[in-house]
C-alpha cells in the first residue's frame, strides 16, 4: 500500500502575510474569481513580462 504523504502532487502550497492574503480575497471578490484562479493569472502574467525581456 502507498503512503498518501509520498504521492507526487501537481500543486504546491506557499506561505503569505495576511494582509497580502486579505487584499488578493477582495481583489478576487471584486473580479468574481477564485483566489487561485487570480493568483495564477498574475504569476503567469508576470513570468511572460520576464521572458519578454
């Protein structure tokens, strides 16, 4: 049988402050999506902008 803990995950999990935490929540509420989905959408614009360089 294989431990749970040990199964590869395709995601990861970070650590913030919670104030950036609560001002990403509103700005999430405001454009009526998920915090991942806004999370990913600035990293993946800011990680472009740094390969356009």
């Amino acid at each position: 049988m294989r431990n749970r803990e040990i199964e590869e995950k395709k995601t990861k999990q970070i650590v913030i402050d919670i104030g950036y935490h609560q001002m990403i929540r509103i700005l999430a509420a405001k454009r009526s999506m998920t915090i991942k989905t806004l999370v990913e959408g600035l990293i993946a614009d800011e990680v472009a902008k740094e390969n356009m360089q």
